[in-house]
C-alpha cells in the first residue's frame, strides 16, 4: 500500500497533502542548512519539528544559548548498570542545529518528534542483541539483514557508478551539496525518498524485516506529534518539519498516525538525557559513528563559504589550509603549487559536468601537486584539514550530570581546562611541595592534579594515560598523556550511577572492589590505590581487609605482592602527604610470614617458578628498602638455605645464588665448588641448565665479573654427550636469550680468554657469516625432538 500512495506524489504533491511543509535533510549537510534557513525564511513557521527524541525538547532552549560551541550532543542513556547509550550529535552546519538557532532568533518554537528515548533505546537494544544472536533460529535472519545491508551498499554504489563518480559521498556532494538553486535540495531529496523506499522495499520487507518494523514505528510515531502540533493551534501551513531523507515521503497523513494505545505497547527502559561536547574526529567516519560524514573539518569550510555566499574560494581555501598544516611540520610548498592544485581540482570537477570540485577532487590534487604524488608526504596535513581536531563546548549552568558539572569545576580549579582538546597533550607533574608559591593551593597544586587523573583513571574514564617514569626522581615524577574523547564524556556520564562527584563516584568503585576482594596482593593494591586517590577511609578499610586475609593466607607469591605495595606506599607516601606509621607493623608482619615461607613455597616447577621468581625479587626489594625495619639478616639466612638446596626448584636456587653472588656474601671459592657441583656430569641435565638459568636472571654485572663461573660453564658442557648437549640447549637458549647483545659480546669475549684465542679474536669470529657447516649443525639443533621440554 505504501508504494501505490508515494508512487502519485510528485513535486506538485509536496506540502499539499497534509497542508503542513516536510523538508528533507541529510544529517550533517551544509547544502541542507544552507537551503533550509532560506525556506524558514520563506515560511516564518510558528513550529519547527525536528528528528530526535521528543523527551529532548527541553534540552532545544540550551543548545541555542550564549556560549554553546558546537559540536555537541545530545545523550540518552539509561539509568541502570550496565549503561547503554544513544547519541544525537548536532555539528555547527548541521541542519538541526541551524533550525534550533532560527527558531530562537524568530521566535517561533521548536520541538523533537522522534521516539522518546526510553523507547527509542529499548528498541535500539532488541535490535541490537538479535543481530548479534547465535542461536539457530536466528541464525536466518542474521543472514538475511547481511545480504540486505549488502545489496543497500550494492545501491548507493550502483547510484555512484551511473553518476560516474567515485564513491556515493562524491555524488552527493555534487548533487546536493554544491546544487543552490532555490529548492533543489528540498524537492531532489523528497524524490528521492520516494524512489528509494520503492527500490528497498520489498527488501527490507524480506531481509530485514526489524529494521522496517523500526522505522515504520518511528515514522508513526512522528506523524502523531505532527497532528499533535496542529491541535495545540499551529496552522498546517506554519509547520516546517525537518527529517532525515529517508523518512521525508512518509510525513504524510495518507498514511496512519500512532495511537495511545499502540504507544503504551511499545517496550521501555528508564532513561535521563544530559548535554555533551562533541569532536569532529568522532563525527567522522574513521570513529565508526554511523551519520557521521568522512570530512566534518572540510564541511564546516564549505558551510562558512556558503554562508558567505561564495562557494568558488572553497578550493582556494582548501589548499591554504593544508599548505599551513605542512607549514607547521617543516615541509614547505610554494604559491604556484597550490594554484595548480587548484587548477587541477577544477579540472578533476569539469570531466565530471561539475563546476565545483568535490572534495575528492581536492584531495586527489592535493596528492598530486603537494604531495608530488605521495599521499603519506600530506597525509597528515590532509587529516587535520578534513578532520579537524575540533571540539565542543558547553557553558557553565547548561544541563549536564551532576559528575559531569564536578568535572568540569575540577578542570578549572586545576588549571587543566587547556588539555581538554582531541590533540594528545603530555603533562608533567611533580608531587613535591612548590615552597615558591604563596597558598597551599598552588603549593601542591600537582599533587592535586594527580589525585584527579588517578580518580579518572579508576573510573575508566580515559582522559589521561599514565606513562611509566625511569629516571631516579620516579618517586616524585609523573608522565600522563591528556587526550579528551566524546568517549570519554560518555564515561564520566556513566559514572553518575556511582555517585554525584568524581571523589564519590572513585570511592563507590573502589569499595565495590574492596568487597569482593579475596586476597591480600589485591588488598595492599586497593590500599595505594585509595592513597593515590586520596580517599582517606577507604584506606583504612582496605588496610583492615588485609589484615583479616593475612591471617589465613599462605601463598608466598600473593604475601610478597602485599608486602611489596605497602612498602612502595610506606616509602613514598609522604609525597602525598599520606600517614603510613600504621602500615609498618602490617609490613613487618607480611615479610617475616614471606620470609618464613621461601623455601617451602620453591619446591615447585618450572611453571610455577616464574612467578616465583617475581615473588622474590619483590620480596628481596622490601629487604634492601626497609633493612632496618624488617628482619634483614633471617631473610639472607633463608636466601643461603635456598640456595644450598637440591630438593627446590633448580631455577630458584640458582636465582636465589645469584642474590647472594650480587650482595658478596659468597667468596670466590664457594662459587667455585658450587658451580661445579651444579654443573657435573653427575647432575641431571635440566636441573643443572636451570640453575644456570636462574643465576642469569640477576645482577648480569655481578655474573660477568665471576671468570671461574664460565669456566666451570664451559667444562660442565664441554663433558656433556652429544643428547644431553641437546637438552642442556633448551635452558641455555632460554638464559641467553634475555641478554643485551653487549652482554653477549662480553661473554664471548670472555670465553675467548679462556680458551686461549683472545678477546679480539673471538669477538672478530662472532661478527663473521656462518658458514655452511655451521648453518648445518644448527639445522640439526632446530630440527632435534626436544620432547616434554
């Protein structure tokens, strides 16, 4: 029935069947802003209807306000965990936005007519969780909705291929876009609503027969505010509604409006809405948003020449900007570069019966004549001219969350209003007291900046990233890289649902983890973290749940983790003028149980041992940091047990030797007689290639000054059989592996000293190709059946 009705509405027809205007758009058009504004200018409509969710009209008065910086948008989101959103992003040339701002200055209303957001949501989630469904009986029509999204793809492109452009978007542009002749665009996109829901119908009916349920439903929907907007008093011809392309043939009352009845069966979730700032890098397609448009920055150059009424510069102001943007990287082109890029982009347009180029024919140009044909030499330069790195703003005292408003006061109070931008900016801070300052608030205003990223970071709200620190000063210093998203708007307004602040939001998420905490490495990590994020009583509370688990624990790994944390936060904690005097005794407590533990917990295998191996490397650095703290010498005494045993873990003795090698509480003697205890022929060959192992996993300048160590090494392989050889190999390749080639070059070296060629020699024979005996005999090795190894 549909297609016979939109098959007799023609020109003639618009604006005549139901008495009210329908004005088509694309999303994110200039061309559409443009022509509209001059057709409300015509009209002097008392309403304006726009496509969005109706519960948003509130929200119309604030997007129009002093102050408001597009792009922005709107955010529908439910009010539960998990969180689901729906975004309605308005760019300063989107047609939207521009009836917002008429409407204001005309006086005349506006309001939304699509779906309200607690059913719009609703239906988006249905949809969405059958597309993604594997069960069986769906699995027809997931197929179904690919090959109707592919033949809707197939369409476009056809469309493209006819007009013998490039790509559908090069269509559009020259089309629409650049067509301003008066009501071109407004008749053209009726039309061709009208032709394109003839030509997907019957697919859509048969492939993807949700999405035609959805839109018939909106569309319904929105002829019911339309009759709505009529009996409030507007008269039909003082109606302009504004819709997308697609549903500007069905703004018809041929066609049935939505009842009461029909409404309230709709399903539902709880929703709120909130303002947001927007980036032209998520408008464009690279972020995957669907309405987006591929080049947000190079619309916004074409609507300011539109609204100048001079189209013609557009190529012109094209090429400037990305001679600017190469400018700024070092790479200089000259004036006649860019006339002939000009020239050959109105070339490009000419071949195609255009009078203006696309912005494909500007880019390609571009890569011509400022590029000379390389598109990386200006890939970045056209990036930010067809992307752009805009980014919205709101003003104080407009709609957001509670979360989002404390946000924004922290960013001023902090001074970091400047970094929230879509260019990745790196802030360094340093904790320390600034004695060169006046107010305690500019003293330690780092300090204060830190507690904020670290709460952010908690959230998961991804504004700030921070980067690990190597020099000394490390317990002062942080690196954070400061990039702002709409992605991270979304998050901060996710957070409301764990409370009205940052501050509280942070504790809500930490306490939640605090409870479900289960061990006492995660403990000690909860500790820090509520230290680093100042949250002073979840502190304490984390400090009680650890010590309630370390009564029961008997893991050396997780003790040595706990113990670990506090000691970092034990060491530094003053910097954040933090009281940690009632974690020492925690500490003391955690390391005596660990050190108590070692050499029980080292009778494991070599999978086992890794994380072994970590354990008592942070075990043995709480040793070194607080050796007048804990028990030093009990440590060192366990440490020596460990290291005479047979019965532990091949790797962790040898690694725990090499603690003690490093320390010098091994004379050159003992080495000796233990090296050649461990590596005798008498010795299996896994357990002695593993100690070996677990010796390099330490201090490698202590390992490399112990000559008697390599030439114990090199008997002990020199008396292994040719299958034993073998096996050794797979612990020794593991061992060298790690080593800095300096390193390795040291150790050969070394070995030609001790077998009489020299150092020079033997370093000039490790720089020579292989020959091909050797490649052979590694052949051989690569080749050889290591078994259960």
């Amino acid at each position: 029935m549909e297609k016979s009705v939109l098959r007799v509405l023609g020109d003639e027809q618009l604006d005549k069947s139901s008495g009210f205007h329908v004005f088509g758009i694309r999303h994110l058009s200039p061309a559409g802003a443009h022509h509209l504004l001059a057709f409300l200018d015509e009209i002097k409509p008392t309403v304006v209807l726009i496509e969005g969710p109706s519960d948003a009209s509130p929200f119309i008065s604030e997007l129009t306000s002093s102050g408001v910086v597009p792009p922005i948008a709107i955010l529908a989101y439910t009010d539960g965990l998990p969180v689901r959103t729906l975004l309605y992003p308005y760019a300063n040339y989107s047609p939207e936005y521009q009836a917002f701002m008429w409407a204001s200055k005309n006086n005349a209303q506006a309001a939304f007519i699509d779906l309200p957001s607690e059913h719009a949501l609703a239906l988006y989630e249905q949809r969405k969780r059958r597309r993604s469904t594997t069960e069986s009986e769906h699995a027809q029509e997931a197929d179904d909705l690919q090959v109707y999204v592919y033949e809707q793809n197939a369409l476009y492109q056809r469309i493209a291929e006819l007009s013998d452009e490039p790509d559908y978007e090069a269509y559009w542009e020259r089309y629409f876009e650049q067509n301003l002749q008066k009501d071109a665009y407004r008749q053209g996109i009726y039309q061709f609503s009208i032709q394109m829901r003839e030509l997907s119908a019957r697919q859509e009916m048969q492939l993807a027969p949700q999405e035609a349920a959805y839109n018939e439903i909106r569309e319904a929907y929105m002829r019911r505010k339309i009759q709505d907007a009529i009996a409030d008093g507007h008269a039909p011809e003082k109606i302009v509604v504004v819709t997308g392309a697609h549903h500007a043939s069905a703004m018809d009352f041929r066609f049935p409006a939505m009842t009461a009845e029909e409404l309230k069966g709709l399903p539902k979730t709880t929703t709120k809405l909130t303002l947001m700032p927007y980036s032209y890098y998520k408008l464009s397609s690279h972020s995957g948003y669907g309405a987006g448009n591929q080049a947000p920055a190079y619309f916004e150059l074409f609507w300011q020449c539109l609204q100048r009424g001079d189209l013609h510069r557009l190529p012109a102001l094209y090429f400037s900007q990305v001679a600017a943007h190469l400018r700024e990287h070092g790479t200089y082109r000259s004036t006649a570069s860019l006339i002939e890029g000009v020239r050959l982009a109105e070339a490009l347009a000419a071949l195609h019966d255009g009078s203006l180029p696309t912005w494909k024919d500007l880019r390609d140009a571009a890569t011509v004549c400022l590029g000379f044909g390389e598109f990386s030499t200006i890939a970045e330069a056209l990036a930010r001219t067809d992307v752009g790195t805009a980014i919205g703003r709101l003003p104080e005292g407009v709609s957001q969350t509670p979360i989002q408003d404390d946000l924004n006061r922290e960013l001023k109070r902090l001074k970091l209003e400047k970094f929230k931008t879509a260019v990745a900016t790196t802030l360094e801070l340093d904790l320390r007291e600034n004695r060169r300052v006046k107010s305690e608030e500019a003293a330690f205003l780092d300090l204060k900046r830190s507690v904020l990223l670290q709460r952010l970071e908690l959230l998961g709200i991804q504004f700030a990233k921070k980067e690990r620190v190597y020099q000394a000063s490390a317990s002062w210093a942080e690196h954070w890289v400061l990039r702002w998203t709409p992605e991270a708007e979304i998050q901060a307004v996710e957070s409301t649902l764990k409370g009205e602040t940052i501050e509280l939001a942070a504790a809500f998420v930490l306490k939640e983890w605090l409870e479900a905490c289960s061990d006492i490495a995660e403990a000690s990590r909860i500790i820090r973290i509520a230290c680093d994020c100042d949250l002073t009583e979840l502190m304490e509370q984390a400090k009680s749940a650890l010590q309630g688990l370390a009564v029961d624990t008997g893991s050396f790994e997780q003790i040595a983790a706990a113990a670990y944390e506090l000691s970092v936060l034990i060491r530094y904690g003053s910097i954040r003028r933090i009281e940690t005097d009632t974690l020492l005794p925690l500490l003391q407590q955690l390391f005596l149980r660990g050190t108590l533990l070692l050499v029980d917990a080292s009778g494991c295998n070599d999978d086992a041992a890794e994380g072994m191996v970590r354990a008592i490397q942070s075990l043995h650095t709480v040793a070194q940091d607080h050796y007048d703290q804990v028990d030093d010498g009990l440590w060192f005494n366990k440490l020596q047990d460990l290291a005479s045993r047979d019965d532990r873990n091949a790797k962790l003795s040898g690694f725990a030797f090499a603690i003690l090698l490093e320390r010098n509480e091994i004379p050159d003697e003992r080495v000796a007689q233990e090296v050649s205890r461990r590596l005798s022929p008498g010795i299996p060959v896994d357990l002695g290639a593993g100690w070996f192992e677990g010796i390099t996993m330490r201090n490698r300048y202590a390992l490399l000054s112990r000559v008697s160590l390599w030439q114990q090494l090199d008997a002990y392989i020199a008396s292994l059989d040719k299958e034993a050889f073998h096996r050794s190999l797979v612990f020794l390749r593991r061992a060298f592996g790690s080593f800095e080639p300096r390193e390795k070059a040291t150790v050969a070296e070394m070995m030609g000293d001790i077998w009489g060629v020299g150092a020079d020699m033997a370093g000039a024979a490790l720089q020579q190709p292989l020959s091909e005996e050797e490649k052979e005999k590694l052949d051989e090795l690569n080749d050889f059946d290591f078994g259960d190894l």
